[in-house]
C-alpha cells in the first residue's frame, strides 16, 4: 500500500471524528483550548489503537463486534444528538454541553473508531504492516479533529438554536450513515 493510498484511507477513516469535533466546536463555550486538544487527542489516539488492534485480533474481533457495531455506534451519536437538540431549546441564557467528560470523550472516540478496526482488518488480510498506516491515520485523525473543533467554534457566530439543531442533524447523519 502506497503513502497516498495510506493517507487517503486516513482522510477518509478521519471524517466522522471531524464531524464529531465541529460539533462540540459549536457548542462548547468554556475551556476550547483544552477541549480542542482532548478531544483531538482522543479521536486520535483511538483512531490509532484501533487499526492495530483489529490487524492483531482480526478474525476474533471481527466476529464479535461486526454484528454489533453499527448499533452502538449508531446509539452513541442518536443519544449526543437529543442532547444536542434538547439543549437548543432549553430557556438557558448561555447553551453549555454537559457532555464532554472523559467518559463521553471516550465513548465518542470509540464510535468515531469503528471504521478503522475494520480498516486494521483489512490491511491484515493484504498483509500491509499496521504500524506506519496506523500512525498516519492517528496524526491525520488528530488534526483534523482539532481544525474541526475551530471551524465549529468560528461559526458559533450565527444563531445558536440554528448551530445546535445543525449539530445534532451532522451527529444523526453519522448515526444513520453507521447502520447503512
């Protein structure tokens, strides 16, 4: 497998994780810095773990999260989205996100990683060797969550009932996109 393709496939396996992140980037009004960097580093770090962990378990793994994933995954993000939407319409004066304890952080970074356990399984089964692959998906992963989680917050110039209700649709677009 060449550099490009690796870096296409970390584009791509990196897009859910942007999403998530440009999300919490719209909602999030206090301590952006930090939660800029936890969250790229979570997105990350698992986007990472999560290649060499299917290239090393891959047949094990795979038969027991394939006929599950999609399901979880899909919970996951319908769950953040009501939060999402319920928080649009709540009468606070300031809309905060109550969900980005490390335990949220870590169920998000595990949804957002699914993809690249099979991408891990995928590449063991053409014999590619995980570790380069998986670091450059883990790098781009972590930039490109980070650069989302600005993006979002740059645009919080707009209304936010409209910003919130556009977060929750891109988390329930993920959920849907996860069981098709």
């Amino acid at each position: 497998m060449s550099y490009t393709e690796i870096i296409i496939l970390a584009l791509a396996l990196s897009l859910d994780a942007l999403i998530v992140s440009f999300s919490y980037g719209l909602i999030i009004n206090s301590k952006r810095i930090k939660n800029s960097i936890m969250l790229a580093s979570a997105f990350g770090f698992f986007q990472f773990l999560m290649p060499v962990t299917g290239w090393y378990l891959s047949s094990f793994v795979y038969n027991i999260l394939s006929a599950f994933s999609k399901w979880i995954v899909f919970s996951i993000f319908m769950f953040l989205a009501f939060k999402f939407i319920k928080s649009a319409f709540s009468d606070k004066e300031e809309v905060t996100l109550s969900c980005i304890s490390l335990s949220c952080i870590f169920l998000l970074a595990v949804a957002t990683s699914i993809d690249a356990l099979g991408a891990g399984i995928s590449l063991r089964f053409v014999n590619v060797a995980i570790l380069i692959p998986s670091i450059i998906v883990g790098i781009i992963t972590g930039i490109n969550s980070f650069l989302g989680f600005w993006i979002g917050s740059f645009l919080k110039r707009f209304p936010s009932k409209a910003i919130e209700i556009t977060g929750a649709i891109l988390l329930c677009y993920l959920a849907f996109k996860s069981v098709i």
